[in-house]
C-alpha cells in the first residue's frame, strides 16, 4: 500500500519511518485513524490503543493488506497501570517504540455549572494524564534505542476560548506545557516532543457538533477555505515523527487552515 493510496493525492514518503514501530493511542476512529493509515502507508509498524472496539477492528481490516498490518489492542488510558504493563509487554515482545503518538482526548462540551470534582478528575484523566504515563512508559526503550520522537495532540479551541470546553481546553492547554518540559527533559537522550493543535478537522464525531452553516463559519473563519480532514493532520506528525524533523522539539506546530 502506498501513500498515495492512503491519502487519495501525492503525499510525502519518509524512509526513516520504514519499519519502525509506532504506537498511536485513539487511533480507531476520526484523526487517530488517519494517523494510524498514514504510518502503515510509510512501512511502519503500528500498534494501536483505543477503547472504541467496533471502529477499531473495522481500521485494521481495511489496512489487512498493508505489510506490516497495524495491530489493535482494546485498551481504558485512564486505567494507568494497565496502559503501562501492555506497552511494556509490546516492547518485551517486539522491541522499543521509536514514536510515540499521544493521540486520545474527549471532546464532551459542558457548562460551568455541570462539572462536579469526579467529572474534573474523569475529563484530566481521559485528555491529559494518560499521555504522561504512556510517555513515561516509552522512554526507556527509546533511550535504549538512541532516540525517539513522541507527539502529543493539542487543540486550537483552547487559542480561541471556545464555548462549553473548559475542561477540555484546560487540559488541552496543560499538553503543551508538558510538551516543552519533557522536551527538556528528554534532549539529552535524542528524544524529542513535540506538540500538534489540529484546527477543526471534519470527522464523523465533529459532524454532531456543527451544522452545514456552522461549517461554513469555521471556512470563513479561516485564511485558507479548505476543509481539514484527519490526513492533514496525520501529514504534519509524520514529518515531525521522521528524521526530517531530527532537530525540532520543545514546541507547538498548528494545522488550521489560519483558523482566527
């Protein structure tokens, strides 16, 4: 299967990515899957997390001819210690991962007056602490390895104080903060981080919230008219992923269409 497959246009191929193993976390559905075709269009070989079963055995039998096959494991990312034996088992099994792709968030919109302390620690553990621990749980195969790349899913709704998000936003504004300090952290290892914010990118989640004339809004809204679609962002993670991208870490890198 080649990119060109995957995306439906010329895309970038990356040689470096070639048979290294990537773990994307949410990869059964919306952005994650196309983060999950795109690597397995680049020869690498994916291990995906998601809670989302039906989606999920659906993505990889459609990628069932690529070589490698990506491999689904059913996995709650707020159950820490689960999350953590099965990749250390994934690296016991098959080796370290050199890319890690912090991809599963939650989007439910809420008002102020909704949250109640067990929905903050529920919406902190499903969008932020998650990507920590699996991080964390990566790095020693990737020091052993002489490097790796791990990218973490921010958000623009945070940018522009979207309405019925603030737990969301709150979360997805602590990513990028933990972006820079685990850059820092992890430099003298050659493991770099960086940070994605996807602008609004058409997925059949994000249809329940917008209407064709919300959408439309959003184009206006934006520099560029095109809509962004999940491969849009999978493009800019595989640069960053590949060694392309061999000095860049520690910062925020936007896919929005300039989205003001």
């Amino acid at each position: 299967m080649s990119a060109t497959e995957t995306a439906g246009a010329l895309t970038a191929i990356y040689p470096s990515l070639r048979g290294k193993r990537v773990l994307v976390t949410g990869g059964g559905s919306g952005i994650g899957a196309g983060i999950v075709e795109a690597f397995v269009a680049q020869g690498a070989d994916v291990v995906f997390f998601d809670i989302a079963e039906e989606d999920s055995l659906a993505l990889v039998a459609s990628l069932s001819g690529a070589n490698p096959a990506p491999r689904f494991l059913r996995m709650d990312l707020k159950d820490i210690a689960a999350s953590q034996a099965a990749i250390a088992a994934l690296v016991a099994e098959g080796g370290p991962f050199h890319v890690l792709v912090n991809n599963a968030a939650n989007d439910d919109r809420h008002g102020l007056d909704q949250i109640t302390e067990a929905y903050w620690d529920d919406r902190m553990a499903v969008n932020l602490k998650h990507k920590l621990f699996c991080a964390q749980a990566v790095v020693p195969g990737m020091r052993a390895a002489g490097g790796g790349a791990i990218i973490n899913l921010g958000s623009i709704s945070w940018h522009l104080a979207l309405p019925e998000l603030s737990l969301y936003q709150t979360a997805k504004a602590a990513i990028e903060g933990m972006t820079r300090s685990l850059a820092r952290e992890l430099g003298p290892d050659n493991i770099r981080v960086t940070c994605v914010v996807p602008g609004n990118v058409r997925t059949p989640r994000q249809e329940k919230w917008y209407t064709p004339e919300g959408e439309a809004e959003i184009v206006a809204a934006q520099c560029l008219k095109g809509r962004l679609v999940p491969r849009d962002v999978a493009a800019l993670i595989l640069f960053l992923a590949s060694d392309d991208a061999r000095l860049i870490t520690a910062h925020e890198y936007f896919i929005d269409a300039g989205w003001r």
